[in-house]
C-alpha cells in the first residue's frame, strides 16, 4: 500500500517537468522552422526581367585620311580596309602617297599592285576617273596606291610628273619621280601583303605620259600599264629589254594631246615588245574601236582603244562642268583593269 502511494506521488511530480520540457522542445522547433523561412525567404533572388531591347553594333568605320595629317610610319602593317596617306622623304624633297585597302583584302593572300598617277596639276581625289578606280578596287581585291606629283614652292596644289620631256615644274627641275615611285613601291610591300608578279601602272594625261616612262624605266617592276590621253614623251631612251603590255585609250578630238600621238605611241611600243607587223581590230562599236598588236614576247599585249568624241577625258567617266563630255561608248576603268590582270 505504502509502496503505490510512493510511486504514485512520484508520477505526480514528474508529470509538470515532461509538460514542461515538450513545451520547450516545441518552443525550439517552432524558433527553428521560422528562423529558416526568414533565412531562405531573405536569399530568394528575385528573376531578372529581361530587355526586349536589341543592342545594335556601330561598324567600324574604315580610316579616311584625304584631309588627315599624313603619316610617316611606313613600315606600318594595314590589316583594315581604308585610305592610308603617308609622307616620306625622297632626294631631299617632302614626298606623299595613299595607299587604298579594299574591303576584301586577305593579308594571307597577295594581292595585285596598281600604281595610280593622276594628271597634271590635280591630285587622285579631285582627278577625272580615279574614283572609279578605288570602286574598281573594292571589287575586285587589288592594293590602289596613289603618288602625288611635286609641287613647286608657291604653286598651290600644281602638281606635276617629270615624265622624260614633260612636264611642267617636276621636268625644269629634273625631279626624281621614278625613283619616288619606286620607294613607294618598296614601302607598300612591307605594308600589306602584294603579288610581286602582279604590279601594274596607269595614269591620266600627265600621269600616262608618266606611266610610260617607268614601264621605260622599271621594265622589271611593272608588267604592264594603262595611259588615257597620254602619250609616251621618254623619247628613244628605252632599250626594251624587257617587255611590258601596253593599254592606251584617246579620243580622237583630244585638243591638248593630238591623236596622232597615240598612233605614234602604240606603233613604237608594238616594235619595242616585238610584236607582229600590223594591229587587228578586237573591237568595234558606236563611238569607238580597239586594235592589239599581238604575239608580242613574253606573251604581251599592245593595244590602243579609240573613242570618236570626248576630248581630253577619261571614257565612262561623269561629265564635269567646263570641260567635254566624256565619251560613253567605251569604260576606261572597267576596260583597263581587264586587259592588265590578264597579264
């Protein structure tokens, strides 16, 4: 009797500390689990919403240096498309060229040379046709580079070309353009990547008359050139050692260069490359005709394209204001760079 009283009175006792205890334990558990909430509430990223905005890339913008300070770098390498300009010293004269890169340019690919000289008292930017010879680059992938003539102390922008007996203040001074070309040439190919049996010249006028004289001169270098109403003025100083194709365009009512003188031109350039006895017509349309003087050595080419009407111009090119619409029967340009790429 007395032991279930004991254990009884014991039950009693211990029965408010268990109370106790599993409020406590719940107590806990119930801090736990809201402490956790806040946690994992509190680390919740909130999605970001995203911008129906699309980002548009400005594309970058090919150098133009037509009216930049030109530069003297010119062991520079040019891996983007653009106009280069650059200035060099050349028997003690300030000299300047540009240096066109077509859009297509692959420095892993040579590309063909060709040395643009405009006519006379103008520079490329401002001279007749040689716009489309930066087109023309463009489209087909050659390396465009343009010499300027020198120009006299307080001539302005009169420029000229010391072609052999022509012209102007470039000839009185016998200046060294042959030679300036030359380093032009030579700076060019250790700023892009060009095909060395690829190098070619054609010229305006004044800057025909020049193209003649370094296929006189630097028969080696260039493999053929192109004159628009320029005739050959280096006189009986070539010795033709080596032959280079020849590709002249004049209008028959030229009133600065007579006709006559491309006849005269083409006929002696034919004897130089030792060509056959008598040009063959290989084409005939409205307004004009071009005869080649062929089985040439070395598998050049003479060849002369007349125009009826034009004057003193470059043909296919716009008409300018003060001086004779172009004649539209034949492209100089388009004409011109098929005859050199093909040899």
């Amino acid at each position: 009797m007395k032991l279930q009283r004991f254990l009884l009175t014991a039950a009693l006792a211990v029965l408010p500390m268990l109370a106790t205890t599993t409020a406590a334990v719940a107590a806990t558990a119930q801090q736990h689990k809201a402490v956790k909430k806040s946690v994992k509430k509190a680390t919740v990223k909130k999605p970001v919403k995203k911008s129906t905005r699309k980002t548009v890339r400005s594309p970058r913008a090919a150098p133009s240096t037509a009216d930049a300070k030109p530069g003297t770098d010119v062991e520079r390498r040019l891996t983007r498309a653009g106009d280069y300009r650059f200035s060099i010293q050349h028997d003690g004269l300030a000299r300047t060229y540009r240096v066109h890169v077509p859009a297509r340019y692959d420095p892993a690919e040579p590309a063909p040379l060709l040395v643009a000289l405009h006519g006379g008292g103008m520079d490329r930017m401002g001279d007749d046709g040689f716009d489309s010879l930066a087109r023309e680059s463009d489209f087909h992938g050659f390396i465009a580079v343009y010499p300027d003539g020198w120009t006299a102390p307080g001539k302005g922008q009169r420029a000229s070309w010391n072609a052999g007996n022509c012209c102007g203040d470039a000839r009185a001074r016998n200046v060294n353009d042959v030679g300036f070309v030359q380093q032009v040439v030579t700076h060019v190919f250790r700023q892009v990547s060009i095909d060395r049996e690829r190098i070619y010249a054609a010229g305006v006028s004044d800057g025909g008359m020049m193209a003649y004289r370094l296929a006189c001169d630097l028969p080696h270098l260039f493999r053929g050139i192109a004159s628009v109403g320029g005739a050959d003025d280096t006189a009986a100083r070539c010795a033709g050692d080596k032959p280079v194709s020849v590709l002249h365009f004049h209008a028959r009512n030229d009133p600065r260069v007579p006709f006559a003188s491309a006849r005269a031109t083409t006929a002696r350039w034919a004897e130089l490359n030792g060509c056959s006895d008598k040009p063959r017509r290989v084409l005939e349309k409205d307004g004009a005709y071009c005869e080649a003087w062929s089985y040439c050595r070395r598998q050049t080419e003479v060849r002369m394209c007349a125009t009826d009407t034009g004057g003193h111009s470059w043909p296919g090119a716009k008409a300018r204001a003060g001086a004779a619409a172009p004649s539209q029967a034949i492209s100089a340009t388009e004409t011109m760079w098929g005859f050199l790429i093909s040899h």
